[in-house]
C-alpha cells in the first residue's frame, strides 16, 4: 500500500514516536478511568447477585475483545491516524468517513469525556468535603462545585496536550502506571480481608442468592459493563504513528484486553469483599466506600483521590482525531 500525494499537497513524512509501552499505556489509561470505579453499583443493582454480577464482568470484557481484536486487523493493516474515520473512508469512501468524524467531534466523544470528568469532579469533590465527616450523614456537595472541578480538569488536559507533544505521551504513561497500581492496590487490600477469614457476607452467602430474571436488567448491567471497558479501540487513531505497527498495534490491543480485563474482575471480587452487596449497589463512588471501609476516613480520601487521578487520565488518554489529515489509500 502507498498513501499518495495529491497535486499540490506537501508530502509530510509522519514520526514514528510510538512503540507498544506507548500503545499498551494509551489503551489501558482510556480503559481504566471512571467506569470501574462508578458502574460495579449500576451492575450489581440490576443483576440482584455477585455471581452474576461477575459473569456480566467477563461478558462485558469477552465482546469488547471481538471488537478490539478486530480493530487489530484493521489497524496492522490500515496504520493510519484518525482509526473509525480512516477505516471507513477506506471501505465506503469519503461520506461516510466525514459523517463519522463530525458526529464523533460533536457528540460522541465530548458526552464521554463529560461523563468522566464529571465522576472526576465528584470523587475530588468527596475527597474534600466527605472525608472527615460522619459517614451516616456525608456532606452535600454542590452541584456547582463538581461542575466547575470537571471544568478544571478538562482545561487542565488541554494545557497539558497543548504545552508539548512528548509531555502528553510521558503523562499518558505515568497515569497509566498510577492506576494501575491503585487497581492492583484494592485487589491486594481485597485478598487480605479473604485470607484473614474477614470477607463479607455478600463472599460468604450462595453467590447467586437473588439473581435477577429480567433480561431488561441484564441488557443494562451489559451495558454498563461494555462503557467500562470502552476505550479499545484509541491506539488506532495514532496507528500513523507507531513503530512496527503490523505487529505492535495487534500486541497493544489484545494485552491490554488481558490486563484490563483481569483487573476489572479482581476489582470487583475487592469490592464485594470488603462491601456488603448491597451498599455496593446503592454505591455510585464505591472506591469511597471501599477505602473508608478498611481505613478510615483518611483512607476514603485517599482512594477517591486516586479514582480523580484515574479520570484525569482518561481524559488526557484520548488521542486527537486528525480527520482530513490522512490522505486516501490506494493498493
């Protein structure tokens, strides 16, 4: 394949800065950020048990794999930037490759960073305000305060990716290793309270004690369980970009489906260890509860701080779509 040059455009000749610590930091930062600390609650409450809570985990993890793995077709293939667009400007041509990238500008992905900087404002918002307070009767916090902390936090990315290039890319980095040991860090605190024999009730009972029978309710704890694992797909929209992408795209996508996915059920095996099944459904900032749970207050802050660290990397993991940047593809 050859990318031409069309009469009167420059030939740009594209760096290839990326390599798979990159790939694999990029895919998991946008995987790891607000879902699994927000929707295990959604999950749970609509499932009625934890065993089944548990397979809608791995469902969740096994579909969106399907999706990446063939995102890492595309992308040994096709090593463009621009991933959706460029797929489709390929396969269907121009329109469809222009409608995509405008209702992705202007809707899709601004409501997800919105989605996440909002849990982002939450959790700090608790941290401050919650944290040395009594527990039966938590701060109210201000609807103004959490939006004007999610607006904060979406200018602070901007200067951040604006400031340079290489900053962005080492900061997608550092998140990524952050949130992942904070991942590892409640799955450790979880088998510890196994292993001393102190687990909760929602562990000791029959795992599937209450289950739902509603397909309804299974349709949407599915459905909060794929938006957790959303973010497969972003290595792609800097395939232009890697080094050696027919082997590096393929091998950042499906290891961090393996991480991500291992981490997100371990997670939630943490959470029902330490939480009773139902403060977890009632929980929408359950890495709160979690941390308040086993250490106090302080500890409560420090893992809602954690969780606001997570999803300012989510929101500094989206890499810039450059639509009418890549030039069509010819054999």
């Amino acid at each position: 394949m050859t990318q031409p040059t069309e009469p009167g455009r420059r030939a740009v000749a594209q760096e290839k800065t990326l390599g798979l610590i990159n790939g694999i930091s990029l895919v998991v930062g946008l995987q790891i950020g607000s879902g699994i600390f927000s929707t295990p609650g959604v999950v749970v409450a609509n499932t009625g048990s934890v065993g089944a809570s548990l397979i809608v985990w791995v469902l969740s993890g096994a579909l969106s794999w399907t999706g990446a793995s063939s995102f890492a077709e595309l992308g040994a293939a096709l090593p463009l930037n621009g991933g959706a667009q460029a797929y489709l400007g390929y396969t269907f041509g121009p329109m469809a490759s222009y409608l995509y990238t405008w209702t992705s500008m202007l809707v899709l992905s601004p409501s997800s960073k919105a989605v996440t900087s909002l849990i982002f404002g939450e959790y700090f918002n608790r941290a401050l305000w919650n944290a040395t307070r009594s527990e039966d009767a938590p701060a109210d916090i201000p609807s103004w305060a959490i939006q004007a902390t999610a607006l904060a936090a979406i200018a602070g990315v901007t200067l951040l990716c604006v400031l340079t290039q290489s900053l962005g890319r080492r900061a997608a980095v550092i998140f990524t290793s952050a949130k992942i040991f904070a991942l590892v860090a409640v799955t450790l605190c979880g088998l510890y309270q196994i292993l001393r024999g102190r687990a909760s009730s929602a562990l000791r009972k029959d795992l599937f004690t209450g289950s739902s029978h509603s397909p309804s309710s299974y349709a949407l704890a599915l459905y909060s369980g794929l938006w957790a694992f959303d973010g497969w797909d972003q290595v792609s929209f800097v395939g232009g970009e890697m080094r050696r992408p027919e082997k590096n795209i393929p091998r950042a996508i499906h290891l961090s489906m393996i991480i991500v996915t291992v981490l997100f059920l371990f997670a939630n095996l943490a959470y029902f260890a330490v939480l009773e099944k139902d403060v977890v459904g009632r929980s929408n900032t359950i890495a709160l509860d979690f941390g308040w749970t086993l250490f106090g207050p302080v500890g409560g802050a420090l893992f809602a701080l954690t969780v606001a660290l997570s999803c300012f990397g989510a929101l500094n993991g989206k890499p810039p779509s450059l639509p009418f940047a890549t030039p069509p593809i010819t054999d």
